[in-house]
C-alpha cells in the first residue's frame, strides 16, 4: 500500500488588516487590499506571513525610484506595503473582462511604448523584472501604464544578482531556457514582445493550445525553442518578432520602433 500523499491545497481566507476595507485582488503571495481612492495596501496571504517577498519588492521600488510608468511605493509597514493604486485595473482585465469598447490602434500603440518605457526605467536601474505580462500592467484613471509587482532582480553594474525575488514568466511569455530563473535584459524583452502581441491582438500567443490540455506548457516552450513564432500581422509585428529573436539590445530600442509606428 503507497504511504504517498496527494499535493496540498492551501486555501486562504479573506482577511482586512486595520485600514483595509475590501480585498481587490490576490495572487501567489499577497493580497490587495483597497485603503481608499489613492492607496492600496499589499499584504501577506496569511496574518503574520512570511513578508520576504514582499521585502524584495520595497527594496526594489526604492532602488528604482519614482517614474510615471512604474507604481508608486507609498510607504511600508512591518505587515506591508502602501502602494498606488491605479484606478482601472490591470490591462489584461481592461480588454478582455471590462465590457468596455475595444481600445483603438493608437491607444493600443501608446500602452506598448508606455509598457518598453518603464521596462526601459527599470533596467537602466539594474533591475530585471522577471514577470512582465499583460495582469501586471496596471492602468491609472486616464488609463496609463503602471508596471507592477516587483520581485525580480536587482543586478550590481557588472551583473552580480545582489537581490533576488525568485519571480519568473508564465509560459506564454517566458524565453526557454536552460535555468528559469537564469535572466537578464533580453529574457525581460522577450516577454515585453509576448505583452505587445497581447496588447495590439487582444489574447495571450498560440491560443489553439488550450491552457491545462495534456502537455500545454511544453508544447507552448517548443514552439517558442522551434522559433515557430506567431504569424499574426499588426502594425507591431516587426517589434515583436525583435523582442523573441532577442535582436534588441534594450528596452529604448523597443521604444523607439513604437515611437516611429504611432508617428505613421
């Protein structure tokens, strides 16, 4: 008779630490908690959780400073963070759950060169971000980019990992490679490339391998190892081919090319 055990399911309750009146999202490790128009607070999935993760975010925010495209840190508490809020969610939920019109061309083209812009930021910064995607781009009241959730990497200037958040790319926009957790600037703007094509097609890339089916995710990896790129044309097709044939040197490159697309 097998003494093995199934895999354990944690579930976690909704809680409000004082200030909070609502939770507004959660992911693997925190909750978001509304505090008002202005502020959001984001706290640990437990009372008295492991606040490592969220310890590497300050840090990193810090380290980057104040930018328009990145969320703002507030201030901290020894149970979380105060962070900006940004009024109309994360850009995947904007186009997909909304119900709102879809976004034009131009707007389309005005989040992807915003989006390159705080990559761009982050990395002049030395810090890598490990988990660009379209729920991490958060939207402000006249509907701005805000890149968020901060748990990458913190690089010296000759590429020492000083600080480390483990955070890495669901499939859909991870660059295969031999370490997933072994990136750097070009790993980043393989994903930007993932999140432009979500941004100017309106859904994640290969949409006719269905998330859980049987092997999804090596069968995504193989056809980004394979380079069997999307075909999708848009008027970002050229940016985005650049992003997965790492043929970009950095993120302003990225900004560059979108700049000329939006002046067309």
């Amino acid at each position: 008779m097998s003494d093995e055990k199934g895999p354990t399911i944690t579930i976690y309750q909704h809680y409000f630490p004082p200030g909070v009146k609502r939770v507004l999202a959660s992911g693997s490790s925190a909750f978001i908690g509304e505090v008002d128009d202005s502020t959001v607070f984001k706290y640990p999935l437990a009372p008295g959780g492991d606040m490592t993760r969220l310890e590497v975010e300050r840090k990193l925010l810090e380290n980057i400073g104040p930018h328009e495209r990145i969320i703002g840190l507030k201030s901290f508490s020894d149970t979380g963070l105060y962070l900006e809020r940004a009024l109309n969610g994360n850009v995947a939920d904007y186009m997909l759950e909304s119900g709102k019109p879809p976004p034009s061309i131009k707007q389309r083209l005005a989040w992807c060169r915003e989006a390159a812009e705080a990559v761009a930021w982050i990395h002049a910064r030395h810090v890598l971000h490990c988990d660009i995607q379209p729920t991490n781009l958060l939207l402000d009241e006249e509907l701005h980019i805000k890149l968020s959730d901060f748990q990458g990497k913190q690089l010296s200037e000759d590429g020492e990992v000083l600080l480390d958040g483990w955070s890495g790319e669901p499939c859909r926009f991870y660059c295969p490679r031999d370490d997933p957790f072994d990136a750097n600037v070009k790993t980043d703007l393989f994903a930007l490339g993932c999140t432009i094509y979500f941004i100017m097609i309106g859904h994640a890339v290969f949409p006719d391998i269905v998330d859980g089916e049987d092997a999804w995710y090596e069968k995504v990896e193989d056809r980004f190892a394979n380079q069997q790129f999307p075909q999708d044309q848009h008027p970002c097709s050229a940016v985005t081919l650049k992003c997965w044939q790492k043929k970009y040197e950095s993120a302003k490159e990225v900004v560059r090319d979108v700049e000329s697309l939006e002046m067309e």
